[in-house]
C-alpha cells in the first residue's frame, strides 16, 4: 500500500544522495543507507535539484540574456547543487573505460581520484554540448517554457539512473552503488512512470512541439539501454561512477533532441 509518509522520506534521502543539499534529519530515523525503495522518487529529487537553474533561466531568458550566458549560469548552478557529482562519474568512467584494458584495470582507474584524458575530454564535451545545445534551445520557446525544458530533462536523466542501476549487476562488491543496495523492480518501475510521465507534461506545457518531445524520450530510451551495454561488456556491471555517466549522457541527449527538433 502507498504511504505517502513513505515517499516524502524516499525524496528526502534521494535528494541527499543526488546533492549537497541537506535535508531533515527526521527522513533518516532507522535509514541504513541503501536506497533499493528510495529510487522511485529519484525523478521528483531531480526535479527540486534543478528548480533553482530552471529559475534562473525563466528570469535570464524573460529579461533577454544572452542564451549562451544563461546555458552556462544554468549548467553551472546544477553542478555546484550536486556538487558535480554525476560529472566526476562520467568523468572517471570515461577513464576507466577507455583506459582499462581489462575489467580489473578500468575499475582501478576509475577509483583513481586523479583524471586523465579520456575524462578530461569528456567533460568538456559534457559541458559544451550542454550548453550550446540548451543555449540553442532558449531562443525558440516562452520564459516559462525555458524553465520547464530544463525541469524536463531532470525528470529523465535521474530516471536513467534509476534505468541503468538496475539493469546491470554491482561490478565490485565494496563500490558505492553496491552499498546502496540493488532498486527493487516495482521501485524501477514507479521512478520510470513518474519519471517519463513527469518529463511529458512539462515538455507539453513547456510548448514544446509533439515532434520534439516524442524525440526526447526517445533520446532517453536509447541511451540508457546502449550504454549500458557498453558497461557491461567492458567491466560486467554497474558502478556509482557509471550511474552518474549515465545522468550526464542522458542529459546531453535529450537536450540535444530539443535543439536539433524545435
């Protein structure tokens, strides 16, 4: 049965553990760590991380700043509120990934906390194809339309987290994910409802054409399951590092089916 109570704390902790945000500590009495129920609110915890950015570029773009300005104050804000959590995941597994000749080295390259090439390289084409592709998107709709895109692909990209988490085994035993515990299905299955759903009604009351927003689940349904692959068939599962790569590279996708469809 559903206890609202329940999902309150679920957000609460799933907005923790996807943040720096502090929350009550009245949501962690008797909290063990794991997240395996928590991961059904992953998408309405992405939806409150990134209200503040969604905010600023309603304002920025009502006031007609300049997109390419607001794109990055927007990319900027989302990484100091995670404390650019799931860029140090795709960082690092960039690293691994292309650096580990077997699944032994890319696991211990991806705990190296130092970064090399591969995952420089990624961030910055995490960063540049976010920003241009959302600063080329600020120009076609509403202020309000603007915040709302960006509330869109929240919803998506922290349900793809929830998508690849659970489609793949812990690839070591000790890793952060493995902690966490493994999403139960009917958990996985909720935060793809709420997040898909979720995602839909802010593209349609955003303005966004049907095209558009049919392509941008479609970006997020593609990426998850193929790059999931990749993972598993470089290091056989799933670890905290490629769970926030898979955040980012969802992200890029789905604002990337916004900029080539609006």
């Amino acid at each position: 049965m559903f206890d609202i109570r329940d999902f309150i704390d679920d957000v609460a902790r799933s907005v923790a553990f996807l943040s720096r945000i502090h929350m009550p500590q009245r949501h962690f009495v008797n909290f063990d760590g794991r997240l395996s129920r928590a991961v059904r609110a992953f998408p309405i915890a992405g939806l409150l991380i990134v209200l503040p950015a969604a905010a600023i570029v309603s304002i920025f773009t009502a006031i007609n700043a300049s997109p390419l300005f607001t794109a990055f104050v927007a990319v900027a804000i989302q990484a100091l509120i995670t404390g650019a959590l799931h860029e140090d995941g795709l960082s690092d597994t960039a690293d691994g990934l292309g650096g580990g000749k077997t699944k032994e080295s890319a696991l211990l390259i991806m705990k190296d906390s130092r970064i090399g090439s591969y995952g420089a390289v990624a961030l910055i084409l995490s960063f540049g194809l976010r920003v241009s592709a959302l600063s080329a998107v600020l120009p076609l709709v509403t202020p309000s339309g603007a915040g709302l895109l960006v509330l869109a692909t929240a919803a998506l990209s922290r349900t793809a987290m929830v998508w690849h988490w659970s489609r793949l085994p812990p690839a070591r035993r000790d890793g952060v994910a493995a902690s966490a515990g493994q999403p139960d299905a009917s958990s996985v299955t909720a935060a793809l409802v709420i997040g898909v759903v979720s995602a839909a009604l802010l593209l349609f009351l955003s303005g966004a054409s049907l095209l558009s927003a049919v392509l941008a689940i479609a970006a997020f349904a593609a990426t998850v399951p193929a790059f999931s692959e990749i993972v598993d068939g470089k290091i056989g599962g799933h670890t905290g590092d490629t769970i926030g790569a898979t955040q980012q590279l969802t992200e890029i996708a789905v604002l990337a089916a916004l900029a080539l469809a609006l």
